[in-house]
C-alpha cells in the first residue's frame, strides 16, 4: 500500500509526508535562520512554504528543469536558479545509491562533488545563519560537499532519508514515506569530519528528513 506522497500547498504540488508543516515550522520559527540553500526545488510549494514561515529569510533554490509555478517563487522574492550547482563528480552518487546498497567504502574513496555555481558559493559565505536543505537527484553528493560550508550554528538538512535502508523497508516504505536516497552510512564520514551532529532526529524522521547541525 502506497502512501500519498504528493500533496499540495496553495495549490502547488510538493512531495512531503503531510506532516512537514507541523514539524518543519516549529523548527523554521526557532532558529532564526538568515539564508537558505535549497536543492531541488521541485514544483515549488515547499519553497513557497519556507517563504511563508519566514518572509524576511533570503532563499536561494536550485533544479535542473524549470516548471511554470516558478513563476510565483519568483514574485514572492525566492531566487530560483535552473542549473547545476555542482561539478561532474555529483555522478558519483547516483539517486538510487540506498536501492543499489553500494559499498561505503567506494562511496568515501570516491572524490566529493565540488560546488562549482559562483552565486551558490557568494550566497553561502554571505554572514548570517544559513540553512541547507539536499533535496535534489544526488542527495548524499549534495550533502556531504555542502557540510563543508557550514559554520557554527549552521543547519544542514536532506530528504527521503532513512538511518538504515532496513529501517526503511521494515518501518518506513508504506507507512509514511516511499523514497530513500540518502541513509546514515554514507554521511556519516562529512558529518564526522565537519563536526556535525543530530537536532531532533526522532522528530524529523518521521517526516524523512535527516536535521544536522555545525557545534564548531
């Protein structure tokens, strides 16, 4: 039994478990958050979501495919970018990396995508508190080149996230979410290296998002 994965806001389509909302802006409204980076913008109404929560934030998004709700990311002052932010090696972890079980160690000894997009990097080392959200095709590329711009404080994010992949398939798929491109094994390393560690990943995961955060 599939799980209703597509769901609207104000008449956007996004694909969020229908309890994002609830979670997502007691975290957004605590944090006081500056900038945010989003990858994989998607049909837009979970950027127009982020907007709403926080109207004074600057958001920075980024797809590879440009749809017509675009349009209304743009008048509601959300800066969409239609292009690849990162270099070739993001190809080295595909979307169905969980589904594939590839090995952690190739993954690690696999060179870390690069942020090559020059308005990405100005907006990131803009001062503020900044808050990454990977939600593009390559998430745990995009996670583990974009831990390494956090500073203190900081927040990084990514979706359809499971710790494990058996977790995913005993207490995940068909419950509550249907997707798993990114489990702990292979972020673990750019979170240990970059000091991260979890915020309120119990309630988060219920949603299917991995919540990090830079201590130093």
């Amino acid at each position: 039994m599939s799980v209703a994965n597509y769901i609207l806001y104000k008449g956007i389509p996004l694909q969020q478990n229908p309890s994002y909302e609830a979670v997502f802006k007691d975290f957004l409204l605590k944090q006081n958050f500056t900038h945010i980076l989003e990858i994989g913008t998607g049909e837009g109404g979970f950027t127009l979501f982020l907007r709403d929560t926080l109207p004074n934030v600057k958001i920075l998004s980024y797809d590879l495919v440009y749809r017509a709700a675009h349009e209304s990311l743009k008048q509601a002052n959300i800066d969409v970018h239609i292009a690849q932010a990162f270099d070739k090696n993001i190809d080295n972890t595909d979307w169905d990396i969980c589904y594939k079980q590839i090995d952690v160690n190739t993954v690690n000894a696999s060179p870390v995508p690069e942020l090559v997009d020059s308005f990405a990097k100005q907006f990131l080392a803009e001062p503020g508190k900044k808050l990454i959200l990977c939600d593009g095709g390559h998430k745990v590329g995009e996670f583990n080149c974009l831990a390494r711009y956090l500073n203190r404080g900081d927040f990084i994010m990514a979706h359809d996230y499971a710790y494990t992949y058996d977790q995913f398939t005993t207490s995940i798929k068909d419950k509550f979410w249907d997707w798993c491109e990114i489990e702990e094994k292979y972020i673990s390393k750019s979170s240990e290296e970059n000091n991260l560690v979890f915020y309120n990943q119990l309630v988060f995961e219920t949603v299917a998002w991995v919540c990090k955060t830079r201590l130093a």
